[in-house]
C-alpha cells in the first residue's frame, strides 16, 4: 500500500509528521510505502541519521503551503504546487491508495471534491470524527465539511457513518442518533425533522431518534448526525472542556489533598491520554472517490502514527465499496 501524507499542513510540520511516519514503521506491512508530501530542504533534515528510511520513504516535492487562514478554493488555485494539490493529484492520478493532511481542512475537502470526485449516489462528503467517552468511542458526522445541508446530506451522513463506525470501530449495528435540541419528534428545526423521517425509514440504519448534547458522552448512541457548523462546535467543545475539567480537578485538589497530589496528576495524565484525539490518529472524509484522512492542526507524531494505520485500515476493509453498494440501493 502506498500512502501520501501532506508534510507541511500540521502546526509544526514537517517535524511531527516524519516522526509519526517513521514511528509507524513498526505497523507497516513490509511492501508498504510512506509519500512524504512538501518542501524537500525541510523535510530532508528531519530524516538526517536515519538509517533505512529509503526502504519505505519517499519524498514528492511541492514547493507551496496552503495557511490555515487561506480561503479554500482561491488557495487551490493560486497555489498548484501546494502540498495539498499534489497529495490529491498523486491520488487522483493511483500514485497513493490514501492521503493524509492536518493543514487547512477546507483546502483538502475542496481539493478532494476537484479531483476524486464523490462517490457513486454520495451527496456531499462529511467528514467522520470517532472520540472517546467513557462508554466507548462515538463517531459524529459530519464536523466541517458541509455547514449548509439538506435533509438528504444528513441521511447519507448517517449511512456512511454507520458503516465506517462498524467496519472500523467493530460495532455490529451502530445506533444512530440525530442531535437536537431534544427528544421528542416535535423538537428541532425543519432540517432535523426532515432528516428524521429519512432516518427512520431507512432499513441500513439503526436509528434511535433524537439525542441531546449530553447524550453523545452518556452512551445512548454510537453514531452521531449533525451538520458541518454544529459538528465542528459540538467536537471541539467536548475536546476544551474535557481539558479545562482535568485541570480545574487538579488544581482543587492540590489544596484539598496536597499530600496525594502526585498520585492525582498522575491519574489525570492517563485519563487525558486515554481521551487525546491523537489516538485516533485522523478522521476520514466520507464520501469522496479516494480515502483521505484529516487529522487535527495540533496532531503530534503519536497522532500522525495513528493516522496511517486508520488510512491503512479503511483501505483494507473496503469501507468505500460498502457505502457505495449501500446507497446504490436506495
């Protein structure tokens, strides 16, 4: 298999990313290749005194960055030579079986859409975040791909949530939860009750209804479906204040219980570690003609690592073919 990864979108590429990339050696099958995406006189020095690296690393120079401030499609056009561009021109053209990029993430959908295309019956593409909660991992779709959508965005969204929460995640049948802002089927706006007939009726789903915010970490649900703009809310709400509640935990107890401070941040460090977005490595883009992985500005090397095995496996497990054949039928 052969993965491209975007060597300059993370916040402090092309460190992490080479790291990630050649701590994921241990995971990689022995005919697999790494395409190390970017500026070459930057990416170069960071593989300096490593033997081997040749034998499953690669480098595609393209001299441009896409910034995280940069609108999407004026980038892509005014900077060909991006990484982002040629990591989708390399897997448009079968150069990678996957893609990997935590550079601007509106660049890499519209660059996805220009030249993977979607895939057969797909709408719009969402993209799948999976985080940790105490009951087990929950996939939200869609978390900043599409911010203006139409019922039948967010039924797709569910489908193709559920089948990657199941063929990934080894849930046999996800239920799947609409978020509103309540329960009952009166709640919502028109977009939500739209969606809900859709879900309801669909026999690939399994649907439960509408959820709350506080259900997605109660275990009521193991798929989530909202569009791009709550999505993206909703998901780094969840990451800043599961942040800010370790730290105020900490901090009471360094008065409260000062002799057992130690044993404490210790606890909170294994508790932040179990929940850190970098062990889910990335998200995938559902719905496009390729497999794209997006990972998090911040994502470290732990992360990246993480990212190439979600790629690998969404490759492996044919993740696209079984939303395709799904929608087909519909």
């Amino acid at each position: 298999m052969r993965i491209g990864i975007d060597a300059m979108g993370g916040d402090r590429a092309p460190v992490e990313e080479v790291q990630g990339v050649l701590a994921a050696r241990a995971v990689l099958a022995p005919d697999d290749k790494i395409i190390l995406v970017g500026r070459e006189s930057a990416i170069r020095p960071q593989l300096a005194g490593v033997s081997g690296w040749q034998d499953f690393i690669e480098i595609r120079r393209a001299e441009q960055v896409i910034g995280m401030d940069e609108t999407p499609v004026e980038a892509l056009r005014a900077k060909p030579d991006s990484s982002i561009a040629v990591l989708t021109k390399m897997h448009r053209d079968g150069e990678i079986d996957a893609g990997v990029s935590a550079g601007n993430t509106g660049a890499y959908v519209a660059a996805a859409q220009m030249h993977l295309r979607r895939l057969r019956g797909v709408h719009r593409p969402g993209i799948a975040v999976s985080t940790s909660t105490f009951h087990g991992p929950v996939t939200i779709c869609d978390v900043g791909a599409n911010i203006s959508c139409r019922p039948q965005h967010l039924h797709q969204y569910g489908v193709m949530a559920s089948v990657y929460h199941r063929m990934i995640c080894g849930v046999d049948r996800p239920r799947v939860g609409l978020l509103s802002v309540g329960e009952e089927d009166t709640k919502g706006n028109e977009l939500v009750k739209r969606t809900r007939d859709l879900l309801r009726d669909d026999p690939n789903v399994n649907f439960i209804g509408n959820i709350e915010g506080r259900d997605l970490v109660r275990g009521v649900c193991d798929v989530v479906v909202c569009d791009g703009f709550v999505g993206n809310v909703t998901l780094k709400l969840i990451e800043g204040l599961g942040q800010s509640m370790l730290t105020a935990m900490v901090d009471d107890l360094r008065f409260s219980l000062p002799e057992h401070l130690i044993a404490v941040k210790q606890a909170a460090s294994r508790i932040a570690a179990r929940y850190d977005f970098n062990e889910y490595g990335g998200a995938p883009l559902l719905g496009v003609g390729g497999i794209c992985i997006i990972c998090h500005g911040a994502t470290n090397s732990v992360g990246f690592k993480n990212a190439l095995r979600v790629a690998k496996d969404v490759v492996n497990r044919r993740v696209n073919e079984t939303i395709t054949d799904i929608l087909s039928q519909q």
